[in-house]
C-alpha cells in the first residue's frame, strides 16, 4: 500500500470514528465538536487526493481550537456532569492516540519528500492532526474533571 493509500485509510477511518462519537455524544457541543473533527478528518482525505493527484492542496481555513474553543468554553460554563461510562473515555483516548500517530505519520512523510509542496502540506496536516489530538484532551479532561478551568495553554493559544 502506497503513502496515498495508507493516508487516505487512515482518514476515512478517523471520519467514521468521529462521525459514530457526534451520534452519542452526550450533549450538542460535543456533538458539533465531534462533527467538526469529523468534518476535518474528511478534509485531509480531500487534501491527500488532490496531492496524489499532483494538484494543489490547501489547509489554511481550518481553524478547529478557534472553532470549539466556544463549545468547550459553554460546556465548561455549565459545569455539566458527564455521566461517561469509563469505556466511553477510553474511546476518546484511542482516538487521541490515533491522531498522535498520524501527526507522527505525516511529520515523517514531510522529513521524506523532496516535493516543498507535499512537505507544506504534510505538515499542515501534522498540525492539524495536533489540534485534533489537542482538543480531544480538552473533551477527557473536561468528561473526567468539568469543575476545572480551562487551562490548557495550546488550546487557549488562539
């Protein structure tokens, strides 16, 4: 299986996870956020195309933290309790170090490439996949501890 092939797997998988996770996300702004990763996710498959296929790819209007930053912040606010079963929360890990690999993926695939334009766009899928991982630990911290303040610093860095 070609670099492509492997990448576009591993989107369309991400996709479906999150698109499963909005539908029993216990509230709307983990639904909308769930959505929003999922919509992301479908956005690299679209980028990775395009690559293979030698055309331009662009990433720049993505903007995830910035986007649900607001959600999270609402949920928060609120101070809900989420009555997540411990098998829930580890659905969302999983997830997590599912975008920790493909953010390791395509920062390896970057150092690899001799092409400037796939590297860019390599790495802007890196650092998206790093906001995905980022916001994620956003939703487990929040699911496990909705008392604290939002407190980390790369996801209020926006």
């Amino acid at each position: 299986m070609n670099i492509y092939e492997f990448a576009k797997k591993k989107e369309i998988q991400s996709e479906t996870m999150y698109r499963e996770l909005a539908k029993t996300a216990p509230n709307a702004g983990m639904k909308n956020i769930f959505t929003m990763l999922a919509d992301g996710e479908k956005r690299h498959y679209q980028a990775i195309v395009k690559m293979e296929k030698a055309e331009n790819a662009d990433l720049s209007e993505c903007k995830i933290l910035d986007d649900s930053e607001k959600f999270i912040a609402e949920l928060r606010s609120k101070k809900e309790k989420f009555n997540l079963s411990g098998e829930q929360v580890e659905v969302y890990r999983k997830a997590q170090k599912g975008e920790e690999a493909s953010e390791a993926f395509y920062r390896e695939k970057a150092r690899e490439t001799k092409d400037e334009s796939q590297r860019k766009l390599l790495l802007s899928l890196a650092e998206e996949e790093h906001d995905h991982f980022t916001l994620l630990d956003e939703i487990i911290n929040l699911v496990g501890h909705p008392e604290s303040t939002l407190e980390n610093a790369e996801f209020n860095r926006h």
